[in-house]
C-alpha cells in the first residue's frame, strides 16, 4: 500500500505541473482559488462511511495536486504587459 501511496502522489504532482506546463499560469486569482480550496479540503471532516486507507488516499492527491498548481502557478505568474501596436 505504501508503494502505492507513492505512486498516487507522484502522479499528483506530475499532472499538476503538467497543467502548469500546458496551459502557463492564469490569473493569480484561480491559483489563489485552488490553494484555498486545498485548505478547506484538508481541514473538513471525512464524511461518514469514509474512513478508510482509499479515500484518505484521494483526497491527500486531490489536495496536493491543488497545493502543487496553485502554489506553482503564483510563483510564476506574470503580469501581461500591453505592447505597443504597430501599424
């Protein structure tokens, strides 16, 4: 189980620096969005009847995989600049 754990967090990671590779950073907004949704899900309560190794599992790589975008897409995040039109 612990290999697997692993492996899931690995694969958490990998697909959220794939989307930060893929898509570049977005607006600073949903990256500060993503990581205030993985602090609201890392401290609510497990609902009942899901108190097992599996959901703790999932809900650990949802969690990181937010932190990793969110943190990721704010470290590199810039702001567009407007250049000059040429005619």
């Amino acid at each position: 189980m612990q290999n697997l754990a692993i492996l899931a967090y690995l694969l958490a990671i990998g697909i959220a620096v794939y989307l930060l590779r893929h898509f570049r950073s977005l607006a600073w907004y949903w990256h500060g969005l993503a990581i205030a949704a993985a602090v609201g899900i890392a401290l609510m309560p497990n609902p009942l009847g899901w108190n097992t190794p599996a959901s703790d599992l999932a809900f650990g790589c949802v969690i990181l995989m937010l932190l990793v975008w969110g943190l990721g897409g704010l470290m590199f995040w810039q702001p567009h600049e407007h250049k000059p039109k040429h005619a």
